[in-house]
C-alpha cells in the first residue's frame, strides 16, 4: 500500500495568493487536482524498486465553479469526471491539489471555534483538503453527492423514513424525534413525493426510479447541502420522466441556493441543463466555456468528434454515413500518450504534421482563448 | 401546526414478522423444525414441572436412587414381551405399625419387629428386593438389623444379620439399605442357603459368578430343587414374607419406619441406569442443558464471526490481511482436542464449555460473511452514506451487518447441532472431569463406563443418542428454512 | 416482398404474483432490406416481442396466441423447438442481445467462439470455418488475427462488434439488435450503427433495431414501431413517426428528448408506466394523456391506419 500524497497542509499565504490571481466571487477553486490509482505490483517488480504503474484518473486539472451555477462535467466513460466529482466532495482523498472553498459563515465558525486546532482561511475561504478529517463533518453537509444508480444509492433494508432521518442522526442536527420526522415530512414535500405520509414506510423498491431519485435528493437537502455533485443522475431514467427530474432540479437550485456539478456523457442534456461545461478527456479538461457557446461552436477536435458522433432523432440520418472525426480507441488510463493525450487519435494532426512536434512532446496548457472560454489544443492556439 | 407522530415500530415490527411469517410457512421442513423445536422448548422449560428439583439436584447421590431397579428397561417394553413382568412396588410401613419388646432380646434392648408380606405372581421376578430402614441412630451408638425371608414352600432364609449404623441421608432421616441382589451378605446368604438344594455340577459352575447381582434374585424366587444356582429351576409363586426386626442398644435411637421396595424389573419412561437413577429426568433436565449449551454457543459465536467478518472486510489492506491470518490460524487448531484439555483444566458447568466453544467456533461464518461484506461495501449506498458522513463503526453495524443479520440467524440456527454434539463428545470422553451437570453427552459416557452395550442395556444409550439426534435435526430443520428465505445470495 | 410478419402476438408471463401481459397483441411487418425500429421505454415489451420471435421465451413466459409467419408461410409460434433450432435461428434470423459484450465466453479464443456457430450448423470443416471468420472479422472493421485473442483483451467495442460478426455467420435474412450500443462510449456507438449501416447496404439483410434512445433509431429505421405496455401504439415511417407523430406518447416522448444542436424546452410525460398485471382500463396510456377522453378510460382504442403505412392505437383518431 503506497500512500503518495503531495498535499501539505496549505496555510492562509497560499489561499490568499490563489484568490488574487484568479477571478473573484466563486464558490470554488480548483487547483491543480490529481487523483491516481495506484496498482498492485508483483512480487519481482516491488523487489525490483519499480515506481508503481498507476492510472492518472485526474490528471492535474484547474477550474471555478461559481455560486449558483450549474456546471457541466462532461465526457466519454473514463474520462475522470466522476473521479473528479467525489474528490471534490472529499469521498476520495486526491494524491494532489487543492479544493479552496467558500462555506457559509456559521460553518465557517463552527470549523474554527471548536477544538483546538486552526484552520487556515482567507477571506472566508478554506482549503478543504486541508481539514483534518475529525473536523470534516461541518462542510460534509455542505457537500453532498447524487449517485447515478437512484436503486443502489439506497439502503434496501432501511425504510425512506429512516433513510432519510440518517443525516440528521448522524449529524445530531436535530434534537427530537418529533421535529426529526417534520423535517423529513418537509422534504419529502420539497421533492414532491406527495403525500408524504404514503413514501415514509416504504422500502426503496416499492418506489420507482425516478421516485427514488428523488428520496436521494431529498436526502441531499435535509442536511443542508449547498453544493451537490450530481453523477449522471438520470442516465438510468426513463427518458420521459428524465424532464421531469431535471426540472425538481433547477426548481431546487433556485429555492435552496444550491450550486451543481452536473456528471454527465450526454451532451444534450449538459447543454438544456448546464450554464457552462467542462469537456474531460483521460484525465485532463481539454475545453471548457459557456454551454450554448461550446456546443454550437466547439474548439477543440475531440469536442468536434465528440458533437458530430451524438445521433439526433431526424429520419435523414439513416441516409448516411455518419462522419465522426476521430480514430482509433480510448487507450488505457495506465499508459497515457506523450504530448497532447489526445494526439494518436487527433485528425487534425493528420492534416497538419508540422504540428507533430508540439502534439507529441508537449501537454498544451488549458488557456483563455476568448474570455471565458479554454481550450488545450495546440493547433487552436496557432490560429 | 404540529404534525401527529406516526407510531410506526410496533406496528412495522408486527408487519415484517408477518411477512416473515407467510414466507417461512412455505416451507414444510421448517414448520417441522418448528414443532420439534416448541417441544423441546417446552420440556426444557418445564423440567422442573415434570420431574423435580430434587430428582435433579440428587442426581450423584446414589443412595437418593437406591429405590429403583438398577439397570431396568423402560415399562413400556411391557408392551412388546409376552412375559408378565413383576410392577416395581413399594412399600412403607411405618413404624407404629411395628412391634415394639422393650428388654429383647436381653435387658437394655429394644427391639421392633415387622412382617412385610408380597405376593409373587409373574412370569419374571423383579431385579431386587430392596429393604430400606429409616430412623436415626444416636451418636456413637449402633443398631443391630436382622431380615429373614419366609418363602411360600416354608424354607426360611436368613438373608442378613448385621450390625451398623444408618449411614445413608434420606430426607429427614438416616437409613440403612440392604439391597438383595447388591448387598454381599445378603446375596451371600441367599446363595449359601440355595446351595444345600443344588448338584455338585451346578456350585462348581457357579463359583465363578461373582456373589451378588440379578441373578441371586432370581435364585430367591426359584423352587428349592436342583438348578436353582443356574436359574434351571421353576419359580415359586405365592406369599413371601419378610420379617424385619431393628435392635436399638440405647434410648436415644428411633425408627421412623421401614420400605419394602421389590425392584420392578420395568421402570419409568425411560428406563434406569446402574445408579437406579431414573433416565428421564436426567433425559430430561438434559433437554434443557443441550439447548442452554447449544443456543449459547451458537449466539456467542455467530455474533463474534459476523462482526470479526465485517469488520476485516471493511477495514481491509493491512488489517484484513493480519485478521485472516489470525482466523486462519485460529480455524486450523483442532477444536476438539484442545476443547478436552480445556474443559479438564477449567472443570466445567455449561456455562464455561459454552464459552470455551464459543472461543473456537466464531470461526464459522467469518469467510462467508467477509465476502458477503466486500459486496455490500462496493454497494452505492455505502458510498452515499460516506458522503453523508457516517463513520466506520456506523457503516459497519447499520449498514453492513444489518444486511447480514437475517443470513446470520441461519447460521445461528444450523451451528447449535454442532455445539450440542461438541459438548455431548467432550462430557462422553471427559465423564466426570467434564461438566458436572447430566447432559446427555454425560450420560452416555455413564453408559459406556457401566459397561451398558455389553449388559444389553439398550435404553441408556438409544434414548440420549436420540435425543441428541432429534435436537440436531429440529435445528437443522429449521436453520435450512430460514436459509432458503434469508440468504441473499440465493434470494431473487 | 414481406419477410417477417407478426400478427397479434401475446407473449405473457405467469407468475405467482400474476399474469404479467409483456406483449399484448402486437402486429407489424417486415419486409426485405428494411429496418424497423422497435421503440419505447423500459417494461414496454419490446425485448420480449424480439424474444417471441427468437423463440426464447424462458418460464414462466410462454406465447400465448398470434402468428409470427416467416416468408408467409413458416409459423413460428407452431414449430418445435428443435426445427426452430435447426432451420430459422441463426440461420434465418439472428439476434445481438443486450449487453452481449459480456456474453462472450472468456476462457475461449475469439475465432473458437466463432466457428462454434459455424461448424454447429453448416457442415464446414474447421479450416474452411476459420477462413469465414476470418472474412467476417475483416467485414465488421476488425483484424482477422483477433480469432487467437481472448475477450477480456478486447475493448467494449470491439466485442460488440465480434458478436455482430457472430450474428451474420450464416448469412441469416434477419437480424435482431437488441440495444446494441447502449454500453458503449458515443463515438463508439456512432462507430457500429455506421458499421450496421454499412452491412445492410452490402448484405442486403432486413434488421429489427430495438432501442430506448429515439436517435439510434433514427440513425436505422426505416419504418417505426412506438410501444407502451406491451402494445404498438404507432407504427410507421420514420419521417412520420419522428416528425409529425400522432399518438400523444409519441408526442410526449419526442418533446422530452433534449437536443443538441439547439435549445428547447423538453418536457415530461407525468406519471409512471402502467402495472402490466393489472393495467389500466381502456387505452393503457390514459392516466398520463393530455388529451385523455371518457371514452379512453372505459374502451381500448382500435387500430386506426392513418394512411396506408401509417397506424395510431388512438381514439383521438378513431
């Protein structure tokens, strides 16, 4: 077991220096985030002092998140978007990186007023990496997650009463029984499940997909969550009554203040639902900017791949071929190319081999093209 | 506006047994189980109802047991012989109903005498006269007791003529025994006497027999002609009388009274041991002691390997490695070698050897509910409860274990067979360095040691190994339904 | 010329809770060289109607009533399983199964698996059934010496595309995709309908795309079939059914589907799909229908042809 974890403990200087050089008012910062894997050797390679092989899940990336958004984390399965997702949340611990957050004042408080150690922070942002683990249960309720499986995310062998008391037990948010199930009763509501009374003593599988859903969501808001992870949350949804869901969502989001990370592989429903998108490929953000902006008009070849393989529902299409730009396969997250990650299946670089040396040395940073907009692409930066 | 609390546990608690219910009465093996194992309940529960403390308390007193037929079959068998075989009887005269001569024989003495007559009417004669005197004897002083038998052909034999204390604890009082077939003397008189009738042949043969047992009995009860040694000779129906008469040699020394016990040859419902002890109640209170034994052990230790299990695969990397090591070392020990050892050591009631069972037997679910918990571990709700901020030990009881649990009590459920029959080998080798208590293992070591499958006595080992048979299987009956229904890997 | 044609096909299921109506008189057909899109969401029957056809049904399901006529003349439903074995499966009409990637037997060689099918039903000797697979391979865009490699060193695509390659091994007139991309990354999944696309164009082979996703459809179909609860609500041709759809749930089913290439408000169908033990009374549909009658509740609609390819179970229509 090979524990590598660069972080040391980032003191207030370092906060400080982050949020002045980088845009004001966001809920979030990302810096610099790395998540490997870490695989078993054998027996002759640990006697041999090989480094371990690892798979560069997230593989340095850096991006804001700014209040009340929703921010679309999209990709092809592999990516690193849902390893991103729960690093965020602090489910995994990252080998690298910083989280600096921004809590809500109370919390704040609570995190540095009990105990005796300190917590680094700068104008009420915190790295929340940097919390000791103890401590951590403060932002947890801040942070909440929403899993892609609503039957599996659920206790089989716990009623939706108790599932949803859970938080509030744990967290001994609540002092009395009574007030316990008001609140649940009040979520419920909030989810619409309704009559609430008719859901408290059911077991999950009585309840359909989309109603389960929503129990996780629920379960979400009871705690006081501010910033909700939501990994392909309809994926396994019938498809009308994915709408359906979506729009509890963005009702919610305004009504509670909340902010998502939207985890999804399908672009149109990153794009009906997302104020910006991140575009994730083995690891790395190889596009990001304003949603409508990046799919009407993509920038980087993979976008382009990635937009002209989605099959739209209009008749024509059986007519013909249709033409995606890209070739071969996704490679192993264990043996990442040199250089751009993307180039053994880039087109583009077939089209322009003077850029094959740039492509295959060298990692194209995430810049700005147009404000607001990134792209790591060293052809699209020539032009 | 305040919400009315919705009083969901009783009312939940009733509907899941019910569902319970409807599932488990579809299986016929488990309604049986079921049965057998109300009945066993009930006899564990009610041993004191149907047989008494007091029989069980005395359990190694033997002269509490000196009234009963020794080695003798259960009366049932009565059913199956065509022989007419003698009721066991006992008689107690009391001691106003005895003739009392101060000054006899000499000056100084009292003497009571009584004549106890019984008429002998079978095709079979009992196994044992058994005269028990009751009274109490002064300190330092002794009585002098005489029993002569009057036969129906007139003969007069002078069984016993001794002088002694009462040295047996009956009650309230002190006794004396004089057991016919058991007592020397007396099984020494009834041969000396017998041997005037019998043919030179016949005493050398007998002379190798040892002087006491059944079969003197049944020299008592045969005609006075030859064979009578070696049981060729008729027996002698009609009125035997036997006279008792007690000597006191001071004032103090009292008589309570005096039993005339013809030992049947037929006794209880479960037959009788070499002691006289009556096999049922120890049958019985073995009842209880098995179940004690078996569910204990069966709790303890499920318990222990479900949370052993749970707690390596969740913890996982180094810990879990560590923790399968131990239990892999713990699992290969010979369990039953040790547990003799132990038990010899730490001498044992029940209570001890359930604990010291359960010290090796957690091993059992542990690789099962391990895996088991690896599985819930990958499960999404693991992870949302995580992300919720549940701790380990949270995780680990309510998530994981709670999955576990009703797997569990199958396992439970099919391990107290094993126990019981762990414990019965131990108390069957150990005797009397085991457990003190009459579990059945026990009683089948008291068989063995009597020699009871060379002496045909059938009853004292079939009835306990039944026993343990029947516990076994109510067990497994019931332990196979609950897995059917509960194992979720068998489930959907 | 009509290849396949289903007449009032009832495939139910009887279990201990009930009877589970899956397809409950389904008629369609299929002609030579035509795709026909059997869509709708989950519970809908569309498997189990692709099932019927392939005969395997498990227990407790059975084919209650209807036809399935093969070239108008081969009954199905009246065959025995061992002639469907031997004259119609694989060799007339073949099947790609739902997650099929992970059908693959690991501990067998690509090319055994293969020429397992082949040297099963024709009588080729196993030089002559290597050389076939190895043409198959080649045609569905995969190396030929993938016949040495195992499954577990093939990518997600690439054995979805073996186990098309299996499918067509006998040349059969049909072949049956049931979700075939819906594991599978998008640029992949664009990958094998272009390869389907291509393999019906040089094969000539009529197919039955069954999907949740109404643009894998599209990408096939020629001709659509929309189910809800074991029923065809509307059957016809792609440009009708994707453009000017007639039935309310079709309706309501395109409008949910967000878009790429514009913005648009999607909405929803509210409620849950119907019990098929004890479904609704009348139209199926009725408890979610925006434009449910009177009569809807208490008279299953009737088929009403629109026009001469184009069919709605409706009676808004009726």
């Amino acid at each position: 077991m090979i524990i590598v974890n660069e972080n040391k403990v980032t003191d207030s200087e370092k906060i400080r220096e982050i949020l002045e050089s980088s845009k004001p008012n966001r809920l979030i910062y990302v810096r610099n985030l790395k998540k490997y894997f870490f695989l078993r050797r054998g027996l002759l390679e640990t006697l041999k002092r090989k480094p371990p092989k690892s798979v560069k899940a997230v593989d340095d990336i850096t991006f804001d998140i700014k209040p009340l958004e929703t921010f679309g984390l999209a990709g092809e399965s592999g990516c690193g978007k849902t390893t991103t997702g729960k690093v965020l949340i602090r489910l995994y611990e990252p080998t690298g990186g910083m989280i600096i957050y921004k809590p809500r004042e109370e919390t704040l408080d609570k995190l540095t007023n009990t105990g005796n150690i300190n917590i680094e922070k700068y104008d009420g942002y915190v790295d929340i990496l940097s919390v000791p683990r103890n401590h951590f249960s403060y932002l947890r309720r801040e942070l909440q997650m929403i899993f892609q499986d609503p039957y599996g995310a659920l206790n089989p062998r716990m009623r939706i009463k108790e599932i949803l008391e859970e938080p509030l037990v744990i967290h001994n948010l609540v002092d009395s029984a009574e007030e316990r199930l008001d609140r649940v009763i009040r979520a419920l509501e909030e989810v619409r499940l309704i009559p609430p009374e008719d859901f408290l003593d059911r077991f999950p599988h009585m309840l359909s997909g989309g109603q389960r859903q929503r129990v996780c969501i629920a379960r979400a808001l009871i705690m006081g969550a501010r910033f909700i992870v939501a990994d392909e949350p309809v994926s396994m949804i019938d498809v009308s009554l994915r709408a359906e869901l979506l729009n509890l969502m963005m009702d919610l989001k305004k009504r509670h203040n909340l902010t998502y990370l939207f985890i999804t592989h399908d672009l149109a429903v990153a794009r009906y639902l997302c104020d910006r998108i991140a575009i994730m490929y083995l690891g790395k953000i190889i596009e990001m900017g304003d949603a409508d902006d990046l799919i009407d008009n993509p920038l980087h070849p993979y976008t382009k791949a990635l937009i002209s393989a989605i099959p739209e529902p209009d008749p024509e299409n059986r007519k013909r071929m249709r033409v995606v730009p890209i070739k071969g396969e996704v490679p192993s997250a264990v043996s990442i190319p040199s250089g751009c990650r993307f180039h053994p299946r880039c087109v583009v670089l077939d089209e322009h081999p003077e850029l094959q040396e740039k492509c295959l040395k060298k990692e194209p940073p995430l810049i700005e093209i147009k404000p607001d907009r990134y792209v790591a692409c060293w052809y699209v930066m020539k032009s | 506006m305040k919400r009315g609390d919705i009083p969901l546990k009783i009312s939940e608690l009733k509907k899941s047994i019910k569902e319970f219910w409807n599932e488990y009465k579809n299986y016929k093996s488990g309604i049986v189980g079921l049965v057998l194992l109300i009945i066993l309940a009930s006899v564990a529960a009610g041993a004191s109802l149907i047989t008494s403390v007091e029989d069980y308390n005395n359990w190694y007193n033997p002269t509490y047991w000196r009234e009963n037929p020794v080695d003798a079959p259960p009366v049932w068998v009565n059913f199956f012989t065509s022989k007419k075989l003698p009721v066991h009887q006992v008689e107690f005269v009391s001691v106003e109903d005895f003739k009392y001569v101060e000054g006899e024989p000499t000056e100084g003495l009292r003497t009571y005498s009584v004549n106890i007559s019984y008429e002998f009417k079978y095709d079979v004669e009992p196994s044992d006269i058994i005269i028990r005197i009751l009274g109490a004897v002064a300190e330092g002083k002794n009585a002098s007791i005489t029993i002569t038998v009057i036969r129906p052909d007139g003969h007069r034999i002078n069984v016993y003529k001794a002088v002694s204390t009462f040295p047996e604890l009956v009650g309230n009082y002190s006794a004396k025994t004089v057991s016919f077939s058991r007592t020397s003397k007396a099984s020494s008189a009834i041969i000396k006497w017998a041997s005037q009738f019998e043919s030179e042949e016949n005493i050398r043969e007998v002379s190798g027999y040892p002087p006491h047992g059944d079969w003197v009995i049944r020299v008592l009860f045969s005609k006075a002609e030859v064979g009578i040694l070696v049981g060729e000779a008729e027996l002698l129906r009609g009125e035997y009388q036997f006279s008792i008469s007690v000597t006191f040699f001071d004032e103090e020394s009292m008589l309570y009274g005096a039993k005339l016990i013809i030992a049947g040859s037929v006794y209880g419902w479960m037959g009788t041991d070499s002691l006289g002890r009556d096999l049922f109640v120890g049958i019985v209170w073995g009842c209880r002691l098995a179940l004690i034994i078996g569910v204990l052990t069966s709790v303890i230790s499920t318990f222990v390997g479900v949370f052993y299990g749970v707690l390596s695969a969740y913890k996982g990397g180094l810990v879990d490695e560590l923790m399968q090591r131990i239990y892999e070392i713990v699992a290969s020990m010979p369990l039953f070698p040790i547990l003799l050892i132990l038990s010899w050591k730490f001498g044992a009631t029940v209570w001890n050897l359930a604990l010291l069972m359960a010290l090796f037997w957690w091993t059992g679910p542990v690789k099962t509910v391990r895996s088991m918990a690896l599985q819930i571990k990958e499960e999404t709700y693991v992870e949302a409860a995580k992300a919720m901020g549940a701790g380990t030990w949270r995780i680990v009881t309510k998530y994981i274990i709670g999955q576990i649990i009703p797997y569990a009590f199958a396992i439970m459920a099919l391990n107290v067979p094993g126990a019981i029959l762990t414990e019965a080998g131990i108390s069957f080798l150990l005797g009397g360095r085991g457990t003190r208590e009459p579990t059945w293992g026990r009683i089948l070591h008291d068989a063995a040691a009597a020699g009871a499958t060379l002496k045909g006595l059938w009853w004292w080992v079939i009835l306990p190994g039944v026993m343990i048979t029947i516990t076994g299987l109510t067990f497994v009956l019931i332990g196979s339904a609950l897995d059917k229904i509960l194992n979720p890997m068998l489930k959907r | 010329m009509v290849l396949l044609r289903v007449d009032g096909l009832k495939t139910y299921f009887f279990t201990y809770r009930g009877v589970v109506k899956a397809v409950d008189n389904v008629s369609f057909t299929l002609e030579k060289g035509e795709t026909l899109g059997l869509a709708g969401e989950s519970g809908c029957g569309k498997s189990t109607t692709a099932y019927s056809i392939m005969k395997l049904i498990p227990p407790p399901g059975r084919i209650v009533d209807g036809k399935i006529l093969l070239d108008d003349k081969l009954n199905l439903v009246e065959m025995s399983e061992s002639e469907i074995r031997f004259k119609v499966r694989w060799k007339r009409i073949s099947m790609v199964f739902q997650g099929a990637m992970n059908a693959l037997n690991p501990v067998y060689t690509i090319g055994h698996q293969l020429c397992e099918a082949l040297t099963f039903h024709a009588d080729m000797t196993k030089e002559e059934a290597l050389e076939r697979c190895k043409k198959l391979l080649t045609m569905v865009g995969l190396e030929p010496d993938i016949v040495k490699r195992y499954p577990h060193e093939l990518s997600g695509g690439m054995k979805q595309r073996v186990f098309i390659a299996m499918a067509l091994v006998l040349s059969p007139d049909i072949i049956i995709c049931d979700e075939p991309t819906t594991a599978l990354d998008v640029v992949v999944q664009a990958q094998i309908l272009n390869l389907l696309k291509e393999l019906q164009q040089k094969m000539g082979m009529s197919i039955i795309i069954i999907s949740h996703d109404l643009g894998v459809i599209a990408e096939l179909s020629d001709k659509i079939a929309v189910m809800y609860a074991g029923k065809i609500a509307e059957l016809g041709p792609a440009e009708k059914i994707l453009l000017e759809p007639a039935h309310p749930y079709t309706k309501g089913l395109i409008s949910s589907i967000p878009r790429l290439t514009k913005k648009v408000e999607i909405t929803w169908i509210p409620g849950l799909p119907p019990d098929l033990i004890n479904p609704p009374e009348g139209c199926r549909f009725h408890p979610r229908c925006p434009q449910a009658m009177d009569i809807c509740k208490r008279e299953e609609p009737p088929t009403v042809k629109l026009s001469p390819d184009h069919e709605v179970m409706c009676w808004l229509y009726g």
